[in-house]
C-alpha cells in the first residue's frame, strides 16, 4: 500500500515538473500548459498599453510563471532554460451584481507564451507564442513567432532582467536588485512607482 502510494506521488511529481516546462506537439508546436493558472501569479497590469489603441473597457494582463523558474528566479536573479511564462489578456466589467465602481475581471480576450529555449531560437534565446482560438479550445497548439518578431524586439529591448517585464512584478523586483541581475540598459530610477523608486534607491 504504502509502496503504491510513493509510485503514485513519484509520479504525479514528474507530471507536475513536467507540465513546467515546455512541451512540443509532433510537429513542433507548442501546447498550451492545461494548469497554468496553478502556476505564480506575478502581476495583472491594468489597461496598460504599449503602442495599440486603447480598448472601452481596460483589460487586465494577468501574469504566470512556472513554479520551478520561478524558485529559481528567486535562489538565483535569472532565469532557467525553459522558463514558461503565460500572458491571459481578460477584458473587465464593471456594475455587475453588486458592483458600484471600479473593475472586475471577465473574458478571456488572447492567451500568449514567452519560453527561454536557446536549443530552438538560438541567440535570441527566448521565443513568443499566441494561442489564437482559445477561448473554444483550451487544447489550442502555437507553432509561435519566428525569430525577429515584434514580441521579441519590444520584450528585449524594454524588459528589466532578459527578456521578462520584471520592472511591472512587483515580487520579482526586489529579487534582481539583490542580485543585481537588472539589464545594463535598464534604469531603475525611470520605475514609474515612487515608492519602489525610493527603495531601490537604497
Ligand atoms: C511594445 C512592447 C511589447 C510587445 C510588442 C509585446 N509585449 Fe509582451 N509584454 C509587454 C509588457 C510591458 C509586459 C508586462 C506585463 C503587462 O502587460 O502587464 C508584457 C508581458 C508579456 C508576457 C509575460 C512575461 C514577460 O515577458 O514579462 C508574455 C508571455 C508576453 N508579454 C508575450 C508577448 C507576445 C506573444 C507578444 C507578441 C505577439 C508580445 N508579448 C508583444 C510588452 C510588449
């Protein structure tokens, strides 16, 4: 008994370091983690835009990231090869049931991936996927954007540690700083949060 319980925990372990990572369908495409919303909840920026227009209603930008990349992140300041983040874009409603004033989260609007995998993208190092269809299958596959795309230049350019917006995860913020893993190029004084400001100043 005791035997068939250790097989049984060995095993759901295995899947669940598994499901952390990256997985390919036959034909390369990358499947979309079923449990990433069980994964580490880094962030729901607000509305925020980057270029595009803004929609009526401001969508949330819920942040995951793996539980192992993301224990790494916090022994280390970087990240581990095949690291897998989930961006799940969500509109919001407002006056619903009893809500008089501000936002609340409804419809999944767009799913994407960001994976560090240096054996498939080579020197850009991380690759972007969007799970178009989503919201009729959960299922949906992502063959990803090739190397060059747009996703990749604005994440490299602007992200605080590689490719990642640690400068907008607040619980992340704070781990580069001690271990001084911020890009060359990133300022942390242009932080937009003064409180963070002042303390980064530290
Ligand atoms: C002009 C800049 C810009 C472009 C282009 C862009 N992003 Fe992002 N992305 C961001 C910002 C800023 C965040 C921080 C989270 C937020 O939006 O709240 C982010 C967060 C993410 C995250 C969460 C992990 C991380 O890297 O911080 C993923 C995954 C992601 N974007 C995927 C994509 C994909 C896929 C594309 C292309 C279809 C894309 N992004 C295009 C700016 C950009």
């Amino acid at each position: 008994m005791m035997i068939r319980r250790a097989i049984a925990l060995a095993l759901a372990g295995a899947w669940l370091l598994s499901a952390q990572t990256p997985e390919y369908t036959s034909d390369n495409r990358l499947k979309l983690p079923a449990k990433y919303r069980e994964w580490i909840f880094l962030s729901s920026g607000l509305g925020m835009t980057y270029g595009m227009a803004q929609r009526p209603d401001p969508a949330f930008d819920n942040v995951f990231v793996a539980p192992s990349a993301y224990r790494e992140f916090q022994a280390t300041g970087h990240w581990p090869e095949k690291t897998m983040f989930i961006l799940e874009v969500r509109s919001s409603a407002t006056h619903g049931s009893i809500n008089r004033a501000g936002h609340y989260q409804s419809d999944v609007l767009a799913v994407e991936a960001g994976v560090k995998d240096s054996v498939r993208c080579g020197a850009e190092k991380w690759k972007y996927f969007d799970f178009a269809g989503v919201r009729d299958n959960p299922a949906v596959t992502s063959a990803g954007f090739p190397n060059g795309s747009a996703c990749w230049m604005c994440h490299s350019k602007n992200g605080a540690v590689e490719n990642t917006f640690v400068q907008f995860y607040p619980t992340l913020l704070y781990v580069a700083r001690r271990f001084g893993t911020f890009k060359p190029s990133y300022d942390p004084k242009a932080q937009a949060n003064p409180h963070v400001v002042s303390q980064l100043a530290k």
